[in-house]
C-alpha cells in the first residue's frame, strides 16, 4: 500500500469514529496517536471515548500490518486480520457513518447550491 492510501485510510478511519462517537457517546478524552508506516510517522489527536480509542486502535494496528501492496476493502479481503468481534464493532461504526456522513453531504450539496425549486 502507498503512504498516500495509508493516510487516505487513517482520514476515513479518523472521520467516521469522530462522527460516531460525538453522536453516541459521552466522556470524550483527547488521546495522542503515532503510527508509523514505511518508516514515516503519523502524529494526531482525536477526541475520542475509551471505547472507541480501543476500537480505533485495533484498526489502526490491521491498517499498519496489512499485508497487501493494493489494498483491498476489509469486507472483500481474500484473509481477513480482523477478529470476528472486533470486525463487527468496526462495521458497525462505520455504517452509522457512512449514512450519516453521506446525508450530510447530500443536504449540503442542496442547500448551499443557488439553484431555486
């Protein structure tokens, strides 16, 4: 996998737990991560739930181990790394915030156009 896809992957990770979380759940703490990947570090902070902090981590360590050059979707994967319970709390955050944050983009593309119904 390229480090730009490593980070696009990060990116997606980063959005949907934030969207998740903010939406779900209380007692945010802010948790540093690095995460290195090809010998080049990745420093940020998310304000995040323990809960979540612990299932991003997980994430976060598959995203880094992958093995594949081209990486596939986690869900087509040929040998998933997931465990079974850790892939379905991850599926199930990211479903919340795929509709979540694709709604969100469909009402902005409709109300912050100057087209009139």
């Amino acid at each position: 996998m390229t480090n730009d896809k490593f980070v696009q992957e990060i990116e997606v990770l980063k959005s949907f737990f934030t969207q998740y979380c903010k939406d779900n759940h209380q007692d945010k703490t802010s948790k540093d991560f690095t995460l290195t990947y090809n010998s080049i570090n990745y420093t940020f902070n998310l304000p995040l739930c323990e809960e979540c902090n612990t299932i991003i981590s997980y994430s976060f360590d598959r995203l880094s181990e992958c093995p594949h050059t081209i990486k596939p979707r986690c869900r087509k994967c040929p040998n998933p790394c997931y465990k079974k319970e850790e892939w379905k709390k991850l599926a199930k955050v990211m479903k919340y915030s795929a509709i979540k944050l694709g709604l969100s983009k469909i009402k902005n593309l409709f109300f912050n156009t100057n087209i009139k119904y």
